[in-house]
C-alpha cells in the first residue's frame, strides 16, 4: 500500500531539529513531560511476525510501540521497538527500528531560555526505504506539537516536523 | 581458491586508520557534518537494492542460502560522538544475521583527526566477505566525506524519507480508552499544578481543566480531556474523561493515543507527590 509523496512532503525525517524555548518552571521536569507527551501520543501498531518452525508456521504476537530509555550522553531517549507479551526486562529495547535523542545544549537561568536538538542516532534504511519512517514523521510532529504548547514563541530550525495525514490511513471505526 | 578469498577478505576487513579534516568545534561542528556524511552513505547504501541471506552454517549447493535471500537492511547506530556502527544484513527471528557490521571512530591523533575503521562482525562464503563491494563501497563514502570537511547534500535522505513514507505503518492497534479516577492524598493545589504542567492547550473550570486534543495538522476540534478534583473524606479523586473523539480516521486514532498519554502522564506527575495515589478505570499494566 502506497501513498503520494509530493517535492513539498520529501523533507527529511533523518536530520536533526534545533529548538529554541522559554522554559516556564523547572526545565528538566518540562522537558521531561514534553517527551514523554510525544513518545506516548504515537499510536501503537501491530507488527506480528510468522516464524518458520519446522514445517509448521507459527505467529509471534508483536505490538510496535515506542519505549522510554537513558542514554550516556542524552537525557532523553525514545526507541521505537517490536515488544513482545513475555520478554525479559530490557528484552524489547534491543528489537528497534529507529532512535532519537534529545539533547540540552544551552540553558539561561537568568531568562529560561533553553536550546534544544533533536537528533535520530539509530535507524535502518532498506530497498531504498527509511523503516517506519511514518511513526518517526509523527513523534518529530508531536514533539514540536508539545514544545508549541508549552512555548507558542519556539524557534525551529532543521527539515521534517508537519504531519500529512495520508502518511497513516486508518480504517477503524470507534 | 577458498584461500585466496580468504585472505582477500582479511585484507579488505583489516584495521585501518585514516586522516580526516573533519573541523573544530568538535560538538558544534565536526561531530555534525560527521553524522551527516555517515548518514548520507547509509542511505546510499540502502538504496542500491542488495540481498542478504539470513541462513548461517555449512550449505553444499547453496540451497539454504538462496531459499533465506531477502532485500538487505542497513543499520545505522551512533554509539556516541565519535563512533558509528554501520551494519548490512538480514533481520531474523533470532536476531541480525550480518554480512559486515563495520565501526567508526574519530580520535584526535598526532597527525590530527583520524579515523579508525574496524569490522568487528563478518561473514563469508567460501571465505569471500558477503556484499563485499558494499562494504567497501560505504567504507569509502563515509572516509571521503570525513576528509571532505563538509556537510553532503541532504537529497539522498530526503529521498529515502520520502520512499519510506510511502510505505505506510503496521495496522494500528484499536484500544479501548476510558475514564479514569485517581485517588490521592495530594492537595488540590499541587494536583492542579500537575496537570497543568501537561503540554497541551488547556482551558481553566471550576473543578478543574480541559485539555484540547489534536495537533495543528490533525484537526480534531471539540475533542478533549476534561479534568476534575473533587474531595473526598481526607482526600483528593481526579477524575480524566474523554470527550467528543472522532469516531474514525486518523483523528479518532491519534485522540485516542493523546488520551493514553494524558492518562500516564498524570499518573506519573500525582505519583511524584504521592507514590500511595490509586488508580481506578485503566489497566495499570499498560502504563509504559
């Protein structure tokens, strides 16, 4: 199932975003929340997968969705993982299909104002293809989304943050 | 002729270090056009259309092999500033099946910026490195753009973006989102100031607040997340109701994840001031 991309929509999804915010409160705990907002809005997927068993095929019940983690060198860090019902603690951060990082390069005390870059550290490419180049479209949408909200001044620099809603068809009916 | 291959492939993964002129500011602007050329080979690399075998192990006439071939997928991990994964191979049930995963590290030697380049995973057949010309193909791009010292064109990433976005996600997951209560023994001060603090568009009511769904691209006017504090006895219940969801499209999808993470994020903010607050209406189990 494919989608028309137009030139306008071919932004990357790849490079890094620049933030520029007042931040109104303690900016860890709001930077926090503002991930967490993002990372938790980008609905959850089903990705099972068939697995060859023998001569017998058998269905590994997948759900892709993104998860929380810390970084050595970032403070925050979201993973876009296929999980699984019985993995072991950590066992689904190691199945991901992309990263990104949030990183705080600058912060003033004396205005708030804080500097912000977002950055994709890991992520797979195939048949010409970013993989699940949609879901990551819609956490960079979110998160600017997010930042808006708590500061409608943010300054942006960097390529893809809009969100085309052909990017996701949805059947469902609620 | 297995020999030969072998010892071609040991010369063509052997450790190399190479001189680069990658710029200072090392943070501000090395490590940037660093990340960039090693992204720009990456999806060069992912755009020349190439087969992996997930099959592993002895294989007389190749059968195993060939019946497991399947579009390659490249790997890109930034490990920290200076050092960069780059993979090929296949993915399979129990983990990547690599063809080559090769690193990159820049170190500040006393020639001046060098980058080491090292193979620490490899596969052969018949001692020939598998995707070999890839392999040394990326490893060139990403050395001539360390010694370019300057940004590459961001066209090959657009375009891989853009193809992936063609490519539609997975079939969402249709969960069913309800009302939830809290109980808390918080001070409706501090409890108003938590959900305050959730970046969303908000409007102030007596008992408490609305939260306005959707973003500026996915219209989804009038549906929200109403919030009320209430006392009760010695304590505080707050309640968070959906309103007016769409009931289809991507809209009602993405109200719906909002009205997830509302939930989390509230549980997560109250529980900061109460660890002993109680949740009534959503299965706990789901909170990430």
């Amino acid at each position: 199932m494919t989608a028309a991309v137009t030139d306008a929509e071919t932004a990357s999804v790849l490079s890094p975003l620049n933030f520029e915010l007042t931040i109104h409160g303690d900016a860890e705990s709001v930077i926090d929340t503002v991930w967490k907002t993002a990372a938790w809005s980008v609905p959850f997927s089903q990705a099972n997968l068939t697995v060859g068993s023998g001569k017998k095929q058998q269905l590994v019940a997948q759900t892709r969705r993104l998860l929380i983690g810390n970084s050595k060198t970032h403070s925050h860090l979201v993973r876009l993982c296929d999980t699984r019902t019985n993995d072991p603690q950590g066992g689904s951060f190691n199945r991901w299909r992309w990263q990104a990082e949030l990183l705080q390069e600058a912060f003033d005390p004396a205005t708030n104002r804080v500097s912000l870059r977002l950055e994709v550290s890991r992520f797979r490419v195939s048949g010409g293809c970013v993989q699940q180049a949609t879901e990551l479209a819609l956490f960079r949408h979110l998160l600017v989304a997010a930042l808006l909200n708590h500061d409608p001044d943010l300054a942006i620099s960097g390529d893809q943050t809009h969100w085309d809603e052909s990017w996701w068809p949805v059947e469902l009916t609620w | 002729m297995g020999l030969t291959n072998k010892l071609a492939t040991k010369v063509r993964t052997r450790d190399r270090t190479e001189l680069t002129n990658l710029p200072d500011p090392w943070d501000e602007v090395g490590a940037r056009m660093a990340d960039a050329a090693v992204r720009a080979a990456v999806v060069t690399l992912g755009g020349l259309r190439l087969n992996s075998s997930a099959f592993r192990g002895s294989d007389f006439l190749g059968i195993n092999s060939g019946r497991s071939n399947a579009r390659s997928i490249v790997w890109f991990e930034r490990e920290d500033s200076r050092t960069w994964n780059v993979a090929l191979g296949q993915q399979t049930v129990k983990g990547i099946a690599y063809d080559w995963k090769a690193t990159f590290k820049i170190v500040d030697g006393p020639q001046g910026r060098e980058c080491n380049i090292s193979t620490p995973a490899v596969a052969t057949k018949d001692g020939t490195l598998m995707n070999k010309d890839a392999y040394g193909e990326v490893r060139d791009l990403i050395l001539e753009g360390f010694r370019l010292g300057r940004a590459p064109s961001a066209s090959a990433e657009a375009a891989a973006s853009g193809a992936g976005l063609a490519v539609h996600a997975k079939s969402p997951l249709q969960r069913e989102i309800r009302a939830m209560a809290i109980t808390t023994a918080a001070s409706a001060e501090a409890i108003r100031a938590s959900l305050e603090r959730l970046p969303f568009p908000q409007t102030h009511t007596v008992d408490g607040l609305v939260w306005g769904l959707g973003t500026p691209s996915v219209d989804a006017t009038g549906a929200c997340a109403e919030a009320a504090i209430r006392d009760e006895r010695t304590q505080r219940v707050v309640t968070i109701q959906p309103r007016n969801l769409p009931t289809e499209g991507f809209a009602g999808l993405l109200t719906r994840s909002q009205i997830d993470a509302i939930n989390n994020l509230t549980i997560n903010l109250i529980r900061k001031d109460d660890p002993a607050a109680t949740i009534a209406g959503i299965d706990e189990t789901s909170t990430p």
